[in-house]
C-alpha cells in the first residue's frame, strides 16, 4: 500500500542544515495483488534496452522475476514516479542476493546515484549518460540475518548512509541534483524489497 504523509512544518530538521520533509511516501506493497505492481512505479533498466520482469511475491514483497543483466554495470531499476526532488532521504528494507539498494536523483536510465550492498560493502555510486563512477566504498560488519535496512540521507552536497540504523557511510560531492527515487539491484541479482519509505524536503 502506498502511504503518503504531508508535512507542514519547515522548522524541524532531517539533519544539520535540511528543511524538515514536506512529503513522505511509505510503500509496503500489502494491498498489490501476487504478480503486479503498484501504480505510480515504473521499472527501467541501465546498459540494457530492455527492462527486467518485477512484482509483487507471494510473501508481498516486491521482487525480480527476470533480470536483464549479467555484469554489474547492467542494472535493474524501479522508481516512483510520484516525487522528484533534490534533498530528503530513501529507505528500503532489502533481501540482496548478489547486491540490491536504493537510488536516488534519477533523472533517467542513464544519470541518478546509487547506493548499493554488494556481499560485505557498501558502495555510492553516481552514474552519469550511462558510466558507473565509483564515489566510495567501505566494508561492513553485516548481521547474520537475510534482510536489512538500507536508507541514504542526502542534503546539499553531503550524502550520508545508514545500515540497520548504523552510519556506515559519508560523503561530500561537489554539486547536487534533482531526480527520482526508488530501488536497485544489477546484473542477475533476484533480490528483493520491502518498505520503501521516500521522504522529499524540497
């Protein structure tokens, strides 16, 4: 089910600096009927013309029947159409079989950041007119559990990452954008996704 909550107050921060969000979607996929997606999402696909086959499991979780892909520079993709924004923050509970994450200032198949859990690490990514540069990288300590939660805060020109509500990652860029939001998992990755929470300050 698709949740949106609207927020009136501007005083609140996210973190140091940010406006608190105006706008939050919380999507948990319990009222998406076995074998479709909910409205206002669409799939893409990057180093691919043609887009994996999603939807909605058994267990209500979204998931990738068949991936488009065999190398990590192929990437599966699936965004909300609903938000497009420059500073707030994306939540996903995710099963990575191989890698999965989240992504956010899509602009197209071809220019958004990501962040990935990829076996041990975790990886922010910007990808722009189809090249993956790599922003940085870090080995975690993971739970010995099947699922986590894997959210990015992003705000003017810093980035910051949580794992299982631990601050693994932090980072400066130089400039940001305004895009879309949604989840990721590359190559043959069968991963699978819950509780997308996206909020939007501005």
């Amino acid at each position: 089910m698709k949740k949106w909550i609207v927020f009136c107050s501007a005083v609140m921060t996210l973190w140091a600096g940010c406006p608190h969000p105006k706008q939050k979607m919380v999507m948990d996929f319990d009222s998406v009927r076995v074998g479709e997606l909910p409205a206002g999402w669409f799939v893409s696909q990057t180093g691919k013309k043609s887009a994996a086959i999603w939807e909605v499991d058994g267990q209500k979780r979204l998931a990738i029947l068949y991936p488009r892909g065999y190398t990590s520079k192929e990437r599966n993709l699936f965004v909300t159409k609903d938000l497009y924004f420059s500073k707030g923050s994306v939540a996903a509970t995710i099963w990575p079989k191989n890698d999965a994450g989240v992504l956010f200032w899509f602009k197209d198949r071809k220019d958004y950041y990501d962040v990935r859990l990829d076996g041990d690490r975790i990886v922010l990514e910007k990808i722009a007119d189809g090249q993956i540069e790599p922003l940085i990288h870090k080995r975690v300590p993971l739970d010995p559990k099947p699922s986590h939660r894997l959210e990015v805060d992003f705000c003017g020109d810093r980035i910051v990452v949580w794992l299982d509500g631990r601050k693994v990652l932090a980072k400066k860029i130089s400039k940001f954008l305004q895009g879309g939001a949604g989840v990721i998992a590359s190559g043959k990755s069968k991963s699978l996704f819950d509780d997308i929470v996206i909020e939007a300050a501005k």
